[in-house]
C-alpha cells in the first residue's frame, strides 16, 4: 500500500500502528503517536472519514482498496470516496 501512495510508513524513531478498523476505539487509536495503518476499513468507511474528519486527521489520510489485485483503487486524498468500498481497503494515517 505505502508503495502504491509513493510514500514511506515511517520515520527513523516514529511507531507504526496497525489495526483493523474496527476493533477498539478509532478515537483512542486516531490519537497514538506515529502512523496508523487502518487495515480492512471497508464496511467501517463512513465511520473512519467522518472520525478523521472531526480529529482533523482527513488531510493526512489516503487510501488503496484491493492492492495489487484487479479492480485496484489508489485514493490519495478521501475527499471523493466512493460511498461503499471493499473489504480489502487499507486506509495510512501518517503523524
């Protein structure tokens, strides 16, 4: 996914979290320090776009639905996303 956004994951000493989408609370780890991997955020998408929205985080989001296989979608903002997407839609929230 971060080679399909032309973009590293991390810096030298900058964590990288990654969680299903829906799992725990997207608030609390919205918050963690470093970059959040937002792993199989398909049926969870309005959810994470409107929580990204209201933490001021939707700017340093993208997203890659079905990588690598066919009918793959490179979002480089989520601004203009479609209303559904797949499960296997992975959303980078860099720090």
């Amino acid at each position: 996914v971060a080679a399909r956004l032309n973009s590293g994951l991390t810096e030298m000493n900058q964590p990288l979290h990654i969680v299903p989408a829906g799992s725990g609370s997207l608030d609390g780890t919205l918050a963690l320090p470093g970059t959040k991997i937002l792993m199989k955020s398909g049926s969870h998408l309005s959810q994470v776009v409107e929580t990204l929205r209201r933490t001021g985080q939707l700017h340093k989001a993208a997203m890659v639905q079905n990588c690598g296989l066919p009918g793959e979608q490179v979002y480089v903002t989520l601004e203009d996303l479609p209303k559904t997407t797949g499960y296997f839609a992975t959303i980078v929230v860099k720090e």
